[in-house]
C-alpha cells in the first residue's frame, strides 16, 4: 500500500517536485502498487489530464509509455507531452520525458535542447540526460559529461552517480575512456548511487562487486574525487 498516496497526487498536479519524483518512483516500482491504487491512480491522472493539467498530461503520457494501468501508446505520449509542454513552459518533467523520445528516434540534437532547458530549471534527471547527451553524441565530449552527471549526483539523481561510476571504472575495457580510469572514484560514485537509491542502484552494487572480484579495489575510507 502506498503511503500518502493523496498527498503525492495533490503534489504531482501543482507540479511539486518531490511529489513529482514520488509519482516517477511508483510507476518505476509497479509491483508495489495494488490494483485499487492503480485504479484511483489512473482515474484521477485522466480526470486532471482531461482539464488540461499540464503535470497530469505528462503523467499520463509516461503511464501509457510505462503501461502502468494503460495500454502503452507512444504515438499518445508524445501528444501528451507536446500538450504539455504547450500549457507550461517550464514543465521540465514532460521536457525529460519527450528528450527520451527523441534519444529513442536517434535525434540527439533535440534531446539535448530539451535537457538543457529543464537543466536551467534545477531539474536533476536533466542534468543526467544531458551528460548522456554528450557522452553517446558523434563527438563525444566525456569532460562535459562527467560535469553534468556531477551536478546530476549532487541534486540526488542516483543514475547521474551510477554513470560517473561507470566512466571512471570503463577504461579497462573501452580506450575512449582511458584516461578517466580512476577506481577509487569508480566505487565512491557507485556507492552514492546506491545511497540515492535510485533504479540504477543494482547495477551499482554488481559493478562494485566486479571491481572488487578483478582486484581493482582494496578496502579503505572513501572521499569525495
């Protein structure tokens, strides 16, 4: 059962930030949420969406892309998230959302200009779908990468922590980042990561465990890279 499910709802439709990541939470961890709250929470998404709720249609469009009481429908989710974006300019959780769609259709260039913009508004997903940006572009720039996922990780974007662990621990096995490689920080930001507990949180803890078992880490205090 989902606590203070009203109260996350009530906070999703102002546009509450915490409220919001609540929400992103649940629809990430569906087999936690029983059928009667899927239920209410399918019926008051739509009921706001159908009122041109801006956060409500964003909503909606990652409950039909996430099939989370919805059919999935990737044509109606990118609608959603246009009409969103349409009503509130600074809706930077449908901003993320359609850069998503965009990285999906290959088209990096709009996705990183969604990202930019919802970074500018303090949005922690956008800081790490920014880095990402940089990172997988034709010309790749990792030192600008590694700066946003940083800002990602200190507004407690844990998948923002896990891609720093990655970049500093990838150099064994990818020569682009060679001169990255950095162990120590490779376990002191996959650690943070599973300290945000986000959903890279488990590929976090395997990756330590592969350092660990390739004698890359010894045991020691850690500090901030």
């Amino acid at each position: 059962m989902i606590e203070n499910l009203d109260a996350i709802l009530s906070g999703l439709l102002a546009g509450d930030y915490p409220a919001i990541m609540r929400f992103r939470t649940l629809l990430d961890r569906p087999q936690k949420v029983e059928t009667k709250e899927v239920t209410k929470i399918v019926h008051c998404v739509k009921s706001e969406a159908a009122k041109d709720n801006s956060y409500a249609l964003w909503a909606l469009a990652l409950m039909h892309d996430e099939e989370f009481g919805l059919a999935k429908d990737e044509t109606k989710s990118i609608a959603l998230l246009e009409r969103a974006m349409q009503i509130e300019a600074n809706n930077a959780a449908a901003m993320v959302t359609r850069a998503n769609f965009y990285i999906e259709a290959k088209n990096l260039g709009k996705a990183k200009e969604l990202a930019e913009r919802a970074c500018k508004l303090g949005y922690a997903q956008a800081a790490g779908l920014l880095g990402y940006c940089y990172e997988v572009n034709e010309n790749p720039n990792i030192e600008k990468a590694i700066e946003c996922y940083k800002l990602g990780a200190q507004l407690r974007c844990g998948w923002s922590a896990y891609n720093l662990g990655r970049i500093f621990s990838a150099g064994k096995f990818y020569p682009d980042y060679k001169d990255y490689e950095d162990y120590e920080a490779a376990r002191y930001w996959y650690e943070k990561s599973l300290e945000l507990d986000g959903l890279a949180a488990g590929d976090a803890a395997n990756n330590i465990g592969i350092l660990y078992r390739n004698g890359c880490l010894s045991n020691g205090i850690l500090t901030c890279p």
